[in-house]
C-alpha cells in the first residue's frame, strides 16, 4: 500500500475526518469528536472506533452517503455526518 498522507508545516500528520477517505483507503482512529452529542461519540467508540483502531474504506453508497467500513472483525455502515466525527491519521491506499 501507498501512504497518500497530507502533512503540515512541521513536517506531522494533520488528523482527518474517516469521511474524506476514498474506498479502498485505510487509517488509524486518532480520536472521536461531537459537538453537542456525547451519545454519538459514545455509539461510534460502542462500535469499535477507538483510538488506535485500524479502519478500510470499503464502498460507498451510489448518492455517497451510507458508507461501509471495516472496523476490527467486522464491518459497519455509518453516515457522512458520523463518519466526520471520527478523525484518523496514517492514511494509506
């Protein structure tokens, strides 16, 4: 695989959010972020997605919204706006 990773001015990853990444791309969870809802971020950490996790893009919806990712053992579906509240680092292709 191919890093396709952005970095910033010092020379380190800048974190994006899981619903930037194209199928196919894999990264590592840095953190879960909500503004206002904790039970979305208690939810996406329920269903795997923790700091450290790896997680593949593996397709999308025609209209781009659902996305299928795999998590962990298995794979779960999530919504554009859940999948920017989960920010990853370590991108490859």
């Amino acid at each position: 695989m191919k890093a396709v990773e952005e970095t910033d001015e010092t020379g380190t990853t800048a974190p994006r959010s899981l619903a930037e990444l194209a199928p196919g791309a894999r990264a590592a969870v840095t953190e879960v972020v909500a503004d206002g809802a904790p039970a979305v971020v208690r939810r996406l950490h329920d269903l795997g997605f923790t700091p450290g996790a790896v997680v593949e893009v593996v397709r999308r919806a025609p209209l781009r919204d659902p996305v299928l990712y795999r998590v962990k053992d298995y794979e779960v579906c999530l919504r554009r706006t859940e999948a920017a509240c989960v920010r990853v680092t370590g991108v490859e292709r």
